[in-house]
C-alpha cells in the first residue's frame, strides 16, 4: 500500500511531544547533568519508569533512578555527560554521548583510585505523557573499570 505524501497527516496524540518538545527536554538534561543535580534529573521520568545500565543494573520507579544519579555523582563529582547527537523518532529518542570522570568519591564501595576514565555512549529512551518511561544505557563497562583502575587487564 502506497500512501500520497500529500494526503497523509500526522497526529500527535495526547501526551505526545514534539520534536521541540524533545530537544528542551534534552537541554535541561543536559543543564542537570552539568550541575550534578540528581533530584532534577529523575524529575523528568515516570513513577513507574525502568531503567537499565551496566553500571548500576536494572531500577525502576523514579526515587531509585533519583539515587542511582546520586551515587554516580557521589563516586565520580567530576562526572560530565557530553552530547553528541539526538536521534527521535515519535517517542523514542537514541542519544549519542561520551561519559567522563575521575573515580574521586570511591566506586561500588571501593576506595578511589583517583584515576579518569571516558566512554562512548548510546542511551535509548521512550517517552510517555511528557516523562521517560524506559531508559537503556550501552557503553563499555569493563573499559571504565580498566581505566579507573579497579578492573586489571592484561594487553594482549
């Protein structure tokens, strides 16, 4: 079935965001991140959100993404999160970023090694009335842990 592209018509349904919508989003991500504000940032997903990450597992709900942030920033309090690209698609959005820090704080109950690491990124979202619903987070683990020095690998 062939559609004319000029009889076809796009709705939004409710709750749906624009485009526009999405890249504001995204700033003020974007804003939370670069002032390490933990409670702004989970503000912006659901009650009953999930979230997957290989460095903190698998959260749901909004008060546990709330202190995922918080560790994250409490083990790296130099973290940067740097965007590089936003790809949207009605509700989804893929995000290309680099992660970067320096284990400061201590990491996974660790004591800090003081060492930088960074890391490509891709995080996938979903939204659902204006809020992320679920979150996927893709990068090198292993590769941070090499890096920070808690992981020790041999070259090969």
């Amino acid at each position: 079935m062939t559609h004319d592209p000029a009889t076809v018509t796009t709705q939004r349904s409710e709750g749906q965001m624009t485009r526009e919508e999405i890249v504001a989003c995204f700033d003020r991500r974007q804003e939370a991140y670069d002032n390490l504000d933990a409670k702004a940032l989970a503000a912006g997903y659901a009650d009953d959100c999930l979230v997957e990450s290989p460095m903190a597992g698998t959260h749901r709900g909004r008060a546990a993404v709330e202190q995922v942030f918080r560790s994250l920033f409490d083990a790296f309090p130099d973290h940067k999160t740097r965007p590089e690209s936003l790809v949207i698609d009605g509700h989804r959005v893929a995000q290309t970023l680099s992660l970067e820090g320096t284990d400061i704080g201590g990491f996974m109950g660790l004591p800090a090694t003081g060492k930088p690491f960074r890391v490509p990124a891709v995080f996938l979202f979903e939204f659902r009335n204006r809020q992320i619903v679920k979150e996927r987070r893709i990068y090198d683990f292993t590769g941070l842990l090499v890096q920070i020095g808690t992981l020790k690998a041999k070259p090969a």
